[in-house]
C-alpha cells in the first residue's frame, strides 16, 4: 500500500513552467503522489496533459469545483489532503477559499491574492481551521538562504543594522518601449494584472526574502516608482526605502527594465558583527563578512551547516543544485507539517508572509502615488 | 491510459544519493514511470523501501534473475521497457549482460564494467541485438557542456590544438594518512575497487568529458600516478598527458588528495580561433573566448543558443539549474531514443562511451607501471 | 634640461597614503618632476620629509603662502607650474583661491571646499583665470571607467533609463557602537569633519561617479540618512534616490556601517538597448549586457577599446593595475592640459566637478533633515 | 642632501614596458634616485630619452662598458649604488659579469642569461663578492603570493603533497599558424631567443613561483611540449611533471597558444591540512582552502596578515595594486638589503632562483628531446 501523500494540482498544465517546478519539487523526497487534478480549462487539453503526466482519467476534474465535490465524496484514505494552486492569480482567492473551508491543505503560488482585504479574508478562515497553508516564495528553499536565516537568527552577524536587496530583471525592457507591444502584456495591463506589475512580482519576493531572513518586521516604507511611458499604467521599476527602527534602515530595488538582467536577486544583511551575502543567481555560495577576518564563503552539505540547511541538500558538497531542489524543500516542509513530523519554522512560508505579501505591494503603491511619502506597514 | 516508458530501477535503495538522482532525473520530463525493481539485496529493506517510494509489491523483485524472469511473462505492453543499474559497480556486468541478451534497454551507473575486457564482451552482445544503452556520465547531461560540444563541432573555436580538463576532490585526504583508515576505505581496496581509485572514479569522467566535448579521440596517453603511501595500492591522484595528434595535445589532471576540494572538475579546450571554459561547480557559465574580442559568457536558455543546449532548460534564464537537470537530460535522450523520436547525437552517453572508459583505466594503470611512458589508446 | 612640468605639493608628508599616491602618479608616465612644497605644519617634520623624498631644501617652504611668495619670485621656467593640495579639507579653500588668484595651475582632493559657497567663489575665479583646475576623484582614472563613460557617450547602451550605484565600506562599524570611540573619530565631529560623515568621503564619489559615467546631471534627489545613535550628528550610512527625469530614475547608496565591507564601489548603468557595470574592486572588467546576446567582459589594453581607455594602460592585457594608476591617468590628464596637448574631455575631473560635490553633500542633508523629501539639484 | 639610493638603468629606453614597470617601482617607496644610465643603443635616442626622464646628460653613458669606466671615477658617495638590466636578454650575462667584479648591485630582468652554464659563471663571481643580486621574477613581490608563502612556511596547510601551476597566455597563437609570421617573431627564432621560447618565457615564472612559494626545491621533471609546426624550431607550448619526491607530485602547465587566454597564471598548491590558491589576474586574493570548515579568501592590508605580506601594501583594504606594486615590492626588498636593514627571506628573489630558472629550462628541453623521460634537476 502506497502511504505517499496524495496531492491534487490545479493548474500548471500545458507548457506551464510552474507546473514542472511544482511536480518535480514533489517527487524530489518521495513524500507525494500525484493523485489528481484540474490542469487546464480546456477540457480536452486538461485529459491529455493528464494522461501525458500520468493521471487516472477517474480524477481528472473539468473544474476547482467539481474537484472539491468529487474528492469530499471520496474516503479520507482516498481524498486528497493537499492541493497546489497554480493558476493566474485572480483565482487562487476563490480556490483558497473554497478549499479553506472544506479543510483542505494548501499550496498556492504567490500573490497568494488579487488584495490584501481578499488576504485577510482567508487568514481569518485559517484562524479557524487546522490546515497547513504554504505560499511558495521559492528563493526561501534555498539551503543557504536557510542558513543564512539561522545564523542570523543565532546572532552570527549581531543586531541587523542595515538591508540592501536587489531583485533586476531586464524582459519588460524589449516590450516597454513600443507602445502597441506594451499593451498586450498581461502584466502591464491593470485588468489582469491588479495595481501592480514589477513590485507584485519580484517585489514580493524581495520584501518576504528581507523579513525571512532577517526574522523582523519591516515598520514603515517609502517608494518611488517608475512607469517609463505617460500611457503605462503599470509600475516596471521601484525603489523602496525600508525602516524596522529609527537606526534600522535599507532598501530594496526591484527592476524589469534593468536591461540584460536576468533573474539577478540579490541580499546583503549588514550586523554590528558581521555580514552576510546571498546572490540567486549563484545560490550554492553565502558569503560571511566579519570584523578583522578573511571573508568566509560557506556551501551546501558541509557539517558546518546548521541542520535546517543541510536538510534542503541531498547531494555532496560541490554537487550543484538550483531552483528545483529550492521548492523541493518547501514541498518537503509541507509534508513534514502534514504528517506531523517535527520540523523547523521557516520550513515552508506560510500564509502570513503571504499576508505580509499583498499589505506591502498596496503600501508601495500608496506611497508612491501620495508623493513618495512615508507608509507605515 | 498511461503511455509512460515503463522504468525498472536495480539497487539505489536506501540513503542510496545515486538512487535520488535517478529518481528525480527520471520524473523531470514526464517521460517515465517507475514500475519496478529490486532495490536492496536484503528482502525485508527492498520491500520496505519499494513501498516508501510508491512501487506496487507485485513487482519488487528479489534479485534481478527473478526481475529478469517475471517480467520476461508480462505482455509487451506491461513489460518494462528500460532498465537501470545502479548496483555495485562489479554487478554492473552480469546485470547488463542477461538484461541485452533478452532485449532490454539500459541505463547503467559508471563505471561501465571492472575490466575493458567485459566491456567489450557487452559491445559484442549490443552490435547484434536494437537496443539502447547509456552509460551515465552525467556531467554531459549540461545544457552548456552541449552548447560546447556543438560549439567545437561547429567550428566556432576552430581546430582543437590545446585540451586541459581538472578533476580535483579532495575526500581522501582526511583518510589517506592514517594507516588504519585507508585500510577500510572500500575504494583504496582492490578487492572492491578493482585496479584504480582515482582514474576509476573521476579520471574516466573527465576523459569521457574531453572526448565527447571535442569530438574527438585520444590516441595516445602518458600517466603519472600517486599512491602517497607505500602501503596503498590503489592511486588516488594523477596527471595524464594525452595527445590526439603530434600537434594537438593536452593534459587531464585527477586528485583526491587535493585538499578541501569538493567536486572542482574544469574544461578548456583551446582551439585555432577561439577557447571555451566551463566548470562543474557552476554549470550554467560557458566562457567563450576570441581573438582581439571581449571574452562573452554564454548562459543556458537563451536563444542564442544550440536547439541541443536548450532542450536541456526548463526554466527561464537566471534559474538555476543543477546536478539533477544534468541527468535529467540525459533520461529525456534515452526516451527520444526508446521512443524512436528524433534527436540529436550524444543526447546520452552510449555504450562505446563506457567501453573507452574501461579501456582508458586500464591504459592509465600500465603507462604508470611502465615508467611513466606512452601507451596507445 | 628638465622639460618635465614643476609640480610642488601641499601636504601628504609624514606617512600619508595620499601623499604616496599623488606622487606615484606624478611619476608615473614621466610628466612631473616635484620640485617643492609644504609637506608638514610642523617646519622639523617638513624638512625631514622633505629630504627623505629628494627635494632641495631650498623650495621647501613653511607654509603655502611662503611658499606662494617665494615661488613667485621665481622665474616663469622655473616656478611650479602646478600645485597638489593633499592638506585637510579646511585647507583646500583658501589654498586653492590663492593659488588661483596667483595663476598657479591646481590639482585638489576631494571634497573641493568645506561648502557649497566656498566652492561657487572659487569657480568664480577660475572664470576669469586660464588655468588647469582638477579635483582628485581618483576612480575617474580607471580604464574601464573612461571605457564605460565613452561608450555611454557613444549610445552603445541607448538612453540611459535607471542607473544603480554602490559605495559600501564597513570601517565605521567598530567605531559608532561605542560612545566614547565615536566621538574620538574626526570625521564624525561637524567641527572637524563639517556637515557630513559618509555622504562627504564617499557619497560624493559615487555621485560624482553617476554623472561622470552617464555624461547626464542629476535633476532632483531625496536622500534617508541613518546617524545610528541619538549622539551621533554626523550621517554614517544613506540611500538616496536620484532623478535625471520623470522617466530615468535610480539610487545611490552609500554606508561607512556596511560591516567589514572594504571599498566595495560599484557602478550599474541600464540602457534602452544595454547596460554596463563596473567594480572598483575588480576594476579591470567592465561587463557589457545586450538584449539576447551572451554578456561580454571587456579587459584593458585591447584594441577593440576607446582610445580614451587604451591612453590609461600602459602593461598589456592580463597585467593588472590598480588604484596608483587611476591616479597616474588623471595626472596624466592634467599635464595635456597644461601642455597644450590634445586631450580627451573626462581626461581629469574639472573644477565644475567639484562644485557639483560640494551642491549634492548640501542638498542630501537638506532632503533628509526636512523629511525625506525630494530635493532639487 | 639626498640619501636615496643612487640607482642607474641599461635598457628599458623608448616604448619598452620593462623600463616603465622598473622606474614606477623604483619610486615607489621612496628609496630611490635614477641617476644615469644607458637607455638605447642610439646615441640620439639615447640621450632624448634620458631627457624626457629627466637624467642630466653627464651621466647619459654610449654604453655599459663606459658606464662602468666614468661610474668608477666618480666618488663613493656619487656612484651608482645599484644597476638594473632590462636589455635583451643574451646582454644580461656580460653587463651583470662585469657589473658584478666591479661590485656593483645588480638588479636583473628574468631569464638571467642565455645558458646554465653562464647563470653558474655569474654565481661563481658573485660568491666572492658583496653584492646584492636580485632577479625580477615580478609575480614574486604581489602581497598574495608573499602571504602564500609565509603560510606554507609556517605549517598553514601542512606537508605539500600536490602542486599544479598554470601559465596560459594566447598571443603567439595569431601568429604560429602562418609560416611567414611564425618566422618573423623573435622569440621563434633560435637565434635570438635561445633554446627555448615558452618555457623560457613563463615556464620560468611558473617554476620559479613553485619554488617560491613552496620553500622547497623541485627534484625531478618529465616535458611534453608542443611545437605545433614541423618547420617551428622553438616551443610554444608544454606540460611538465614535476616531483618533489616519490609522494609529493605535481605539474605545470604552460602555453603561449591558449588561444585568447591574456596572462593567466595560477597557483594549487594542496597540503595534507589544507591548500592554497593564488590567480595573477586577480591577485588581490589568496583562497585558502581547509577541511571541513568554509574557504576563507584572504586580502591585502588586513592585520591578519604576516608581516611580510603587509610591508607590500600601501593602501588600506578594497584598493586594489597591481603589477607595478609587486615590482615595487622587489625594489623595496633589494633597497633594504643595500641598505643593510632588516628584511625577511624572500624580499627580493636572489641570483640563485635566476640560476634554477636556467637549469628548468635546459632540463625541460632535454627531457622532451629525449621522448618525455624523467631528468634529475
């Protein structure tokens, strides 16, 4: 008998790189099975992409609707006690929703919403239900983004005493300056798109990297963004002044028309001891700063290594690993919370940071259209 | 109905890394579905372990003459179609040799065999019989190891007249200066490891990695080994002079000793117009260099690419990839060819690949013992 | 006879670092010889230092308005043509208005002058003067910042769209955290240091940088400032977001807190079409991003470089040179000027750089304490 | 009075890059005065160039021959103390013999002669005479390799076990594939530059920097070169095994045909507790490699450092030196020496390395003439 968790998708089929990310992340520690889902709208294509991936046609669902009905008649040895959400964001309210109050565990995709009131809505139903709820910023599976969340955590760097994140992407730069070109992109149309397109994007993920890794709070922000063309309603560029105190301060940048940049993320957390540097973009290195010491560049599976970190590593030291294993490790958070093993906080981001997410792409554009003023969080 | 090539898996139980590997490589692009195996020569672990991973008991098997034996009865259609070996490098040549005589595909762990001579015996059977064969090494599996073969085959560096691959690690070190240790290490015993440590284990990887990035074959070699201590028989660094031609030669140099290193395997290929550099510990950098130009430095996923090399990405550029995406690929050239699809030579590294790895070990040894002279390939 | 340009020196005696750099680059492409100056305050230490670096005791003068005197006295082939000023900040003012006023060609430290007005009053001068004005932003010096500054110049990256600079030391670090130690330190007492710490020494660098690199002005800037400690009246660390337009935006961040962090300067400059980036610390690369095409890594000393570029390197490619050369190329700068020779525009900061330093230091400060407002330049 | 040491120069006049590297290094510490010296063959050229430096013309010499006579007749406290020879290389053998028995210091460009037989001529000379001798293997006196060398010394990473030097460069492969070029360049024709063109060139280097660093002395080397053309007299190319004894091994590897490459020199040297690794083209850093704990990158200027490393570097950490800093360090290690101050082992490197380079080269060829066999050093 298979004791695999069994895990429903919706969305991710077709060409959707997210579905790969997610469907390899699952099967990374044998802990999931696929056993079902809604892959794409089309009916036709949803059954043959689910036969392409292997899915008895028996729960292959024509809707988040009929899966949650169909799978609620199943026993619960049967039913499915997890399911990822990876569909355009305007649905993944309704569909957290939904699952939410029929007691499902949940992955979802960030934005976890289209706002912060539809994110409030489904922490208050949280508060109510015993239900394991990750939103995947993925960069935090990283084993030594989790190290360097320990260790600051554990006061290797001391007291946080400057932030500087950088998040540069370069692909809306071909698109922005035509302008019939830079109205047929989804993400700078502010019907498909929400109020924000760089800063919900990548924002996001900078600003929950800052408050994972750092373990605080961000007080208060002032934003000045930029929309490149008068007919743009949509923010390309931002930088983001951060307070967590009076003697705190830093900044995040984000960018998508940072020209030729790839997926460059980048963080550097600054103590009154010590220092500590992480690039995505080369994500088996951390570079650790001090006083008076040559620089320490520490990497995956050494003894060194605090557990939470070396838990996210399966290969020897030297053996690269990338964004896959990143979310194989927040799946293997999951499932440890699932199955009640003890586990690590920070193991997998969880719906408040989602939360977190949504006040801050609001708080950004406010501050941004009152002046560049600040706003607190 | 399920159309997935239909995989049995021999060894990789347990904390078996080379078993996740597979795993994870054979799940990447929805090709395959585990459907059997025998995992663990201990009954009660096989078992044990072929239900952690999801595998039906009617086909876990008890030794791979029984997997052979039961499925040999299932219809064509039930039956697995491709096999792995994942074994104790000793078992490789039984198993390879009863599962090509009755027609199964192969994938099989390096290397290949304990001697060249069984490897050729395994060449022999393959010439008469249609089926694949791969030998996993796994670094060719890189998008830009691709993008550099295709590169080289292209013409873009021109005429190869320099070749230098290192292979540094340096986990010996820790054991090699205790007597006692190095007794007990299974690779520093030639019962175990046959006639070679180093060269066996890293050195058939880097020569496999020079011929198959150039397109070329060595013809004649010249080997110094270190045995460090008059008790060791087993050689655990070495420096191979390799020549192609009287004008084109090049260096290979192999060391487990070399201290605090982890898995630091580089590439330079040196041609008549241009260079290309990749390394292992950051395998989505290929350096091309020119004559009189600025030095470019290619990464994977961009159109600029070879359509070999981006069959190899999944994700956008400035994703990581790692380890695991290497073999990956490799899976997918094995399904192309199973399947009868079109695809490009050297999409996984065949049989001829690991008979030249054998006959290369062997080769090494004798110049060694020679004198340090030059022996034909 | 001597035809090489008479240099005299202010300042830099004793164990100076500037002192060392100034008259290694005077040296440097055989331009200068140093025929006198006022090295030291106190006459004893001047003499001495005086003979230990060769110069005749005859020009070695009490102090810069002696020395003024009796140059004059001079005849026009044998009295200093030009005169470093290395003395504290205070100093530059009144030396450099003197010896603008007396027709002495200049070579000034950054900042210029101790304010904005200071530095008004002298260009008012020089207005009316024929001299050579320089003001030592040594990293203007570096090959591959006249490299990038030129290709700016020559629309290889397109219109300048966001521009990202970096100026992070740590060395205040061990110093702000200790009540005693922090008010010890000179340049974070406004008696001594004036108005600002960090924005002053190194701000104005990168600032300067900024328009330097991008042949653009600054239109309006808002500036957040971090003092660390209520005590504390001199700004240890800042961000300041900067405007040339609505539509080219960016930021410049600077920190003296950023912990053990040495001299890490960089430089991120994103076009329509391109981008470059430079590091002070690894000054001989410039990278060069373009839409779709490989990243390419431009080094000293080819031809494929500006022949503003090339002026600045004298040891063929692959032989590094460092922070005396930037100086020796802004030395060499000055002596074209003062030969007449032809010269390229950016060849040595001028006066109006300066000016510009000292408007930004004021205009920081002013942005902070008012709120964190925008500001114009 | 002037108490610089009084220094003269034979060669390095007009364009050469020697001249400029040696007269940049000669101010640089303040230790010394060019006072004369024979600059170019040309009498015109000669005493122009003498001119544009600055050096009186009493003391602009026709030749070495009369250097020597007109120096001799000058005072003890008006004679040149020191000489440097920057000529072509066959002149360095009969101006240092003569240089020598009139008991000048002597300071000389690498290769020191033409043969052995003529660097052991020189050492028997100067075995009977008080002169400070130094040979200006310049990659010797960057802070980095110092530091390298000291940590071996003191026991930083145990006994040597392995060693891998690279030399790679690309600028005679524009030039070898053309049978009229290739016998154009003087360094291809034995006539002019001896036995031997790649090792003698940067072989050199690589092996005087082996010995160096490691403080100990190579016993026994196999050559593999490359002369790429039947018609080419003279290597470019060569791969060298060395041994320090029968379990301490290693290899250097050298080129001129590394098509592209610019001036990369490399330094592995693994011990049994840890290694070190050291780049020429970023020679600001040393890597230092331990077991089990993260590699740490050590930088100029730290106090961490050994003393004689930090007597090499002028400027505080994160500006970067470079070459000339490293000859610097060279004409400050032989100033102390002439001096007679207290300087450690290593400040310069001394007549007795030039003369192990000589005895490397001829080694080298004799062992690849002779089909690649083992030579005693």
């Amino acid at each position: 008998m298979n004791h695999k968790i069994r895990l429903g998708i919706l969305g991710g089929g077709g060409d959707s790189l997210i579905g790969v990310v997610h469907r390899i992340a699952a099967h990374m520690f044998d802990y999931y099975q696929i056993v079902g889902g809604c892959f794409n709208p089309n009916p036709d294509e949803n059954k043959k992409f689910a036969a392409h991936i292997g899915i008895p046609a028996a729960r292959v669902y024509s809707s988040f609707d009929v899966l949650i009905e169909e799978e609620l008649k199943l026993s619960k040895e049967e039913r499915m006690q997890v399911v990822s959400i990876l569909t355009p964001n305007f649905l993944h309210f309704p569909m957290a929703k939904k699952l939410l109050e029929n007691g499902f565990n949940i992955i979802c995709e960030k934005p976890l919403t289209t706002s912060h009131a539809e994110a409030l809505e489904l922490q208050a139903i949280q508060d109510q239900k015993q239900v394991v709820f990750a939103v995947t910023y993925t960069y935090t599976g990283y084993p030594m983004v989790r190290q360097m969340k320990q260790m600051i955590a554990d006061g290797a760097i001391g007291a946080v005493q400057k932030v500087d994140l950088q998040y540069y992407q370069g692909w809306i730069n071909p698109v922005i300056h035509h302008a019939e070109q830079r109205k047929s992109v989804w993400r700078l149309d502010p019907e498909k798109g929400g109020i924000s397109c760089c800063i919900g994007d990548i924002g996001t993920h900078a600003f929950d990297m800052l408050e994972y890794a750092t373990n605080m709070r961000v007080k208060t922000i002032l934003a000045d963004l930029n929309y490149r063309y008068p007919d743009n309603e949509m923010d390309v560029d931002g930088t983001i002044l951060v307070r967590f105190s009076d003697y705190c301060k830093g900044v995040l940048r984000v960018s998508q028309i940072a020209t030729a940049e790839e997926n460059n993320f980048t963080v550097q957390i600054y103590g009154e001891k010590g220092s500590l540097k992480w690039a995505q973009e080369n994500p088996n290195y951390l570079n650790f700063l001090q006083e008076g010491k040559p620089q320490q560049q520490l990497k995956p599976g050494h003894d060194y290594l605090s557990r939470f970190s070396l838990e996210g590593t399966k290969l020897p030291p030297g053996h690269p690993e990338g964004l896959f294993d990143a979310m194989g490790n927040i799946y293997s958070g999951v499932a440890k919370a699932i199955l009640g093993q003890d586990f690590i906080n920070g193991a997998y981001p969880d719906l408040e940071e989602g939360v977190r997410g949504m006040l801050f792409i609001e708080k950004v554009i406010e501050s941004h259209k009152n002046g560049n003023v600040w706003v607190n969080l």
